[in-house]
C-alpha cells in the first residue's frame, strides 16, 4: 500500500469517546452582554473562561509575549534567538526596542486554514439567555436541545491533529500516520434538519433526509433523551462494516462507542465480519475535551497499533482479531468488560489472560499473547459462512427464517431473540416446586413461540458451572430447549471457571460472560437454526432427546471454539 496506509472510522453509538462537555457561554460574552458571569464557590466571577475549539472567520495577527510558554523558559534565556520585536505602553508594535519597558513578543498571523483554535464560547440562546447546558432549560423537549456528540469522527481527529500534544512535543498524531475515512454506522448524532452530511459511501457524499433520534442515531445526552439501539441495529452494523473492509482501501478500521457497550459489539464484529483486517475498538471514560480526558490518547494508539502491522501473520492476515484499546492495553474482544467509570477500568474477563498486548508505550506495539478462538475471517459464523435461511420455530410448527438478502447482506428481520437469565439462590417462592410460578420464564417461552422462531436463553448460574439453583427452574428450561430454543449456561457474573458441556438438553458457555454469550447464541441460531422440537417440551421421546442432542452438538462446537 503506496503512501500512508488509510484507515476507516466507524462511528458508533452512544460514544462518550465522540461526545463533549456543554457548550456555555462564555464570561467574555456575558460581560459582553450585561449577563451574570460565571461565579466560584464564594461567588465571585471565575478567572478563566473555558476555551473551545473554534474556527477564524478572517487572519488575526497576535502578539504573544516571549518566555510565557513555560515558567523557566525564561531562566533558559541566554538560549533563545531575539524576538519579533515589542510593544510599547500603549500596545503599538514596534521591530526594535523604544523603552525599558516594551515587551518582547512574537508576531503571528492567525489563518483560517490553520485548523480550529481555543478561544471563550460567546453564543447565547435566541432571546440572549446564556447557555448554562445542552438543553435551552432543564429537561427541554428535543426541539430545545442541542447535541454534543459529534455526528461523525473527522473533527474528533482534527481536534486531536490540530491540538493534541505527544510525549515529543509535536502535534498530528494522527495524520502524520495515516489518512483516514469517515463512516456513520450507527452515529452519536444526527443532521435533524437534513443538511449536507459527510457521508463517505458508494452512493458518495449528498444531502440526506431528515434523521431521527432513536432511529438514525442515538445519543444518552440529554440524558432525557437518550435512547439506545434495539437489536436489528446488529445487522446494520454487521454490514456496515463489512462492506467498509470489503472495499479494498484500508488497512484496518477503528470503531468507537459507548464505554460500558463495545465490550458486546467488538465481540459481535469478531463473529460476523469476514475480514482479515485489523479493527479497533476505542472508548472513553470521559467526554473529548473535560479534564484528563482519555479517549483521544485511545485513538492515537489505534492509530499506531493497525500502522504497526504487529497484528499481522506471515501472510499478512490479523491473527488476533477484533481488539479494545484502551489504556494502552490491547485486549482480546471476546475477554473485555467494563468494570468501573475510570481510566483503566476495564479487565479480561474468563481468568484466563484477555489482555494480549500494549499500545502507546515507549517503541511500536507489541503483542504478547495470540488468542487461540476462531474470529473474523476464521470464525464459523461469520457473514460468509451463514446460510441464506434457516429452520425456525413457533408456536404453529416450524418455518424457514430469512438470514441473508440477495446481495449476501444480514436481514434486520434475522436477528435471533435471546434472553438472560440470571438465576440465584433462594428463587423458589416456598417448598412446593410447581413450575407453573415461574411466570416470567413461562412467558417469555411463550412469547417466543408467537413472535420469535429464531430465539433461545443464556442463564447465569452457580459459578463456575453455571448450574440452575433450583430443579424447578432447570425444568422450565428444559421446556425452552426442547420447544427448539438453545439454552446455555454460563458462570455467575466474571467467572474464572469453564462451563463444560453439560448433559443434553444444554450448551455449555465455557467461561464467556452472559453478555457474551448471549451474542454467540444469537450468531449461532442464524448459522445452524433452532434445535428439532419435541411434540411434548415436557416429555420428549428418546427419539427427540436424540435429535436434539445431536443438534446441541453442533452448537457446543461453536462455543468450545469461539
């Protein structure tokens, strides 16, 4: 690949790695305007305004004052060349000293191209309030909101170009690397208006209609406004990002969402996208822009970590599949959680190593540890691998499901129903085991059989073998299975255990989190389609129990290997 390699981004939802701090007026603007200022805690007006990224609208020229970048530049001053000249009192510049009291500055000239620039906010709302939040008052409808995340990534990166700073001193971490693409998969933000938005895809950049919240895209601020995708919103991305890797331009892509929500759809990306490519995942405990923000730095060692090509096999293919970087760490995607609001708050999950490398340390990447589960191009349920349709089940008898359109892309319609469940201790209501009292199982079965043909269950159990606490509750599971919807057992929460496989009508979820393995299940039921139902749910034959535990077989492979 001639030149710089380029690299696709792909925004995703939720990300606070692509939101940013409220917008509010600035003290300039106030004192400005006659507005009350901004005060501390003892009330008086605060020393210094935020600055925000902001574009020039002409050349400014600038005069800065000599040694202010650094409280010993100036005990270094026998160092440095003379400045630009001086201005006097009364702030007129001059190339040459007039009086003892001039000051040495430097001379710049502000361009507009130069990129976006610090400087006070000085907006206010239409009838000259200032703006105190996101929303033009608290809880404000949509129409009196603005969105703080960004709707894709190209000014998150030159934001971190123009005015990131690297261990060296020098700016464009990013573009000095590579070049990048911008891709809206299933954004932060959205053009409610329809304007022009910068849609780099086959049909080419173009106005759009109109996009809706909670349809086109899906913020959580306004946190009264927040919504969240449902679960067709896996095929789109599935897709999405396939036919971006597909296309033959990148050497990888970096995909950026909410912190406590990439863990699923890194995993998701590393079972359905038919790549051999490396894609990043990145987040961020804090918004771009609040102090000790980490999202950026998340970026960057994205950035070098696909440029550093140590993903790479002897024939150039990934061999460690979807990653998180985060922190400089480089974690597995199957084996990442979040485990608290922080920098550095997300561990491997299982017990079992899950943090394979490191990025933005001293030197190039480096990976230490290789996972040995099928992913991406060698995962066996990826988009490729998955059939045109399947065998579902409903409560009428079975039925063939859709998987795939004619152009081999994931239907919305396909994607499988399966539910959580997390079972405990002391569930059962009183010493009588009579299954009918599990009412929310109960129901959830049933409303599988009318509505879902393709569904199935995860339950949490005891650690590490994910064992049911009660015979009443494994009863009614039981039921599930042999009504053709796969159960899997899992360990309690972050076990370090292996669920092996256990006695037919269940799968085992070895030491995948719930969270996980409901994905799996769900990738598994497009590849291999409910399991064969018994006439009875609770009293199959031996037949059925046979067919039944044949067709388990093939979904135990999957997880034992994935």
């Amino acid at each position: 690949m001639a030149g710089k390699p380029r690299i696709a981004h792909l925004a995703g939802p939720n990300a606070t790695i692509q939101n940013s701090p409220p917008l509010v007026t600035s003290n300039k603007a106030r004192a400005k305007h006659g507005l009350p200022p901004l005060t501390d805690d003892d009330g008086g007006a605060l020393r210094f305004d935020v600055l925000r990224a902001q574009r020039l609208a002409a050349p400014a020229t600038v005069y800065v004052e000599q040694f202010s970048a650094h409280p010993l530049e100036r005990d270094a001053a026998e160092l440095y060349g003379p400045p630009d000249g001086y201005l006097d009192a009364s702030g007129t510049f001059h190339k040459e000293r007039r009086g003892a009291d001039d000051t040495p500055v430097y001379e710049i000239t502000l361009q507009p191209e130069d990129g976006v620039y610090p400087l006070p906010y000085m907006a206010r709302q239409l009838d000259g309030r200032p703006w105190e939040e996101d929303c033009a008052h608290p809880m404000a409808p949509e129409a009196r909101a603005r969105q703080p995340f960004y709707p894709d990534g190209s000014r998150l990166f030159e934001e971190i170009d123009r005015l990131g700073i690297g261990e060296k001193g020098i700016g464009n971490l990013i573009g000095s690397r590579a070049e990048v693409d911008f891709y809206r998969v299933v954004p932060s933000s959205g053009y409610t208006k329809g304007l022009a938005a910068k849609l780099r895809t086959d049909a080419g950049d173009g106005d759009i209609e109109a996009e809706v919240r909670g349809r086109d895209f899906f913020p959580y601020r306004p946190y009264h406004l927040g919504p969240a995708p449902p679960r067709p919103a896996l095929a789109r991305i599935a897709n999405a990002v396939q036919r971006v890797l597909a296309s033959g331009r990148y050497a990888g892509a970096v995909w950026t969402q909410g912190s406590p929500r990439i863990e699923e759809t890194v995993y998701w990306l590393n079972l359905l996208v038919d790549t051999t490519l490396p894609i990043c995942g990145n987040a961020a405990q804090r918004p771009h822009g609040q102090v000790s923000n980490d999202g950026d730095k998340n970026i960057v060692d994205s950035v070098d970590y696909i440029v550093s090509r140590v993903w790479a096999d002897e024939a150039g293919r990934d061999r460690a599949g979807v990653v998180l970087v985060q922190d400089q760490q480089v974690f597995a995607a199957r084996d990442v959680q979040k485990a608290d609001a922080r920098p550095g708050g997300y561990v491997a999950t299982g017990g079992h190593g899950g943090i394979i490398g490191a990025a933005g340390w001293d030197g190039p990447a480096v990976l230490t540890y290789i996972p040995a589960t099928r992913h991406t191009y060698q995962s066996l349920v990826n988009l490729t691998r998955l059939p045109n349709e399947v065998a579902g089940r409903l409560a009428s008898g079975p039925t063939r499901v859709a998987i795939k359109d004619a152009h081999g892309e994931l239907l919305d319609s396909a994607i499988p129903k399966v539910t959580i469940v997390k079972d405990g201790n002391y569930n059962i209501d009183d010493y009588d085991d009579d299954p009918s009292r599990e009412v929310d199982l109960l129901a959830q079965i049933d409303r599988n059989l009318a509505a879902h043909p393709l569904a199935g269950f995860v339950v949490e159990g005891l650690s590490p073998y994910g064992r049911l606490t009660s015979a009443v509750r494994t009863r009614v599971m039981r039921r599930a299975a042999y009504a053709g919807m796969p159960v899997v057992l899992t360990g309690r929460g972050n076990a370090e255990g292996f669920v092996p496989p256990p006695a037919a009508p269940f799968i085992g979820g070895r030491n995948l989190t719930a969270t996980k393995a409901r994905l799996l299940l769900m990738a598994c039921l497009m590849k291999l389609g409910s399991l064969p139902a018994a006439a009875d749910p609770d009293r199959p034959t031996a037949t059925e129990i046979g067919a039944a535990r044949q067709a388990i077989a093939a979904y135990q492979e999957v997880f034992d290997t994935h």
